[in-house]
C-alpha cells in the first residue's frame, strides 16, 4: 500500500510540474521515459535473475497450480472485454492494452503512454494501481469466500513482490511459491502483452 501512495505522490508531482511550466522544454520532447523504460527493463531482469531459488521450489510445484498464470491473464482479459462494453469511447485493443498490465503499473503505463499516448496511459497507472490495493485490501474476504489462490490471481504480477506479505498471511505459507511462480510469470508476461495490443489498430 506504501509503494503504491508513493508512485501516486509523484505521479501527481509530475502534473503539478507539467502544468507549472517548471520542466525544461527540452526534457519533455526527449525520448526520457524510452530510457526509464529500458532502466525498468534492466532491473526486472536483474530481480529475476538474482532469485535462484524460484527454479529450484518450482520442481515440487503441483501440476495443476502451474496453470494458475495462465488462468489469470486469461481472466483478465476476458474481464477487460466485458469493462469495454461499457465504455464505448475506448477501443478494445485499449481495454487489452490496460488489463494487461496485470498490475505492473509503472512498467505499462509507460509502454502505453509510447504507443498510444499519455492519456490511456495515465488511466493504464490508475488501473492498474487499483489492482494492487483491492489485492491489498481484499484479501482476506477473497481467501475467505473464492479461496487461497483467489488473492494470488487477483494480485497478477505484483503477488511475487508488495502483495506478497499479505497473500501469505492469508492463503498461508504454503502457497507462497506459488505466488511468486505466478506474480513472476504475469511480470514476463506484461511487455508482450502490452505491447501487443498497442500495436493493434
């Protein structure tokens, strides 16, 4: 919840910043959020790669939990399919764009914000951060009512980091593999997703 208040405490910086005039004028026609894209790129792979024990817990993973991933980017965009029923603004591929970002907000909304502007992707950050606190705040009533691996899939890529804490105090020890096999596999997911969908006309 933390991090969450903090990316939005800056996120809102920026605007006061932007409409204050106070950024250079070369700073905001440069290509600088393709470098933090790169820079976020770099230390996702770093965090993947220095975690060692993932692969090695991955080998006593049950079968049938392996397809919790794929359940839940499937979900979710299914989910945002019905979402842009009833938005009829916004186009599908937007709607794709957005649920994809499995609530990784910093890395989509910059991908979305290259490729199709800094409106969708503003709403992509805001989405997306919304993701994290239900997952945080819920939890408990998901665990208690739909089950222990609900509060994993509803946390998409952030249930191997900020969630994580509170998937295992309620879903229990035992899955907490599980939910950093899944939050890993959503985290891959995102920049083929996101990217992807944007391409699309």
């Amino acid at each position: 919840m933390r991090g969450s208040l903090i990316i939005l405490g800056f996120f809102a910086l920026g605007i006061l910043l932007g409409v204050n005039g106070s950024l250079p004028a070369d700073l905001l026609t440069s290509n600088i959020s393709f470098y933090v894209l790169c820079l976020l790129m770099f230390c996702v792979g770093i965090t993947v790669g220095n975690d060692t024990n993932i692969l090695k817990s991955l080998r006593n993973l049950n079968p049938a939990l392996a397809s919790l991933p794929l359940m839940t980017i499937l979900g979710t965009l299914m989910g945002s399919c019905v979402a842009c029923l009833f938005l009829s603004s916004v186009k599908l591929t937007d709607c794709l764009a957005i649920g994809s970002g499995m609530g990784y907000y910093s890395l989509s909304s910059i991908f979305i914000t290259e490729y199709r502007g800094a409106e969708l992707g503003t709403t992509a950050l805001l989405a997306n951060i919304i993701r994290e606190i239900i997952a945080l705040l819920g939890a408990p009533l998901l665990a208690r009512y739909f089950g222990k691996l609900a509060p994993i899939s509803v946390a998409g890529a952030t249930s191997m980091d900020t969630t994580l804490p509170i998937i295992t105090r309620y879903s229990g020890q035992p899955y907490v593999i599980v939910s950093i096999y899944h939050g890993a596999l959503c985290d891959f997911s995102v920049p083929f997703l996101v990217t992807f969908f944007c391409s699309l006309s």
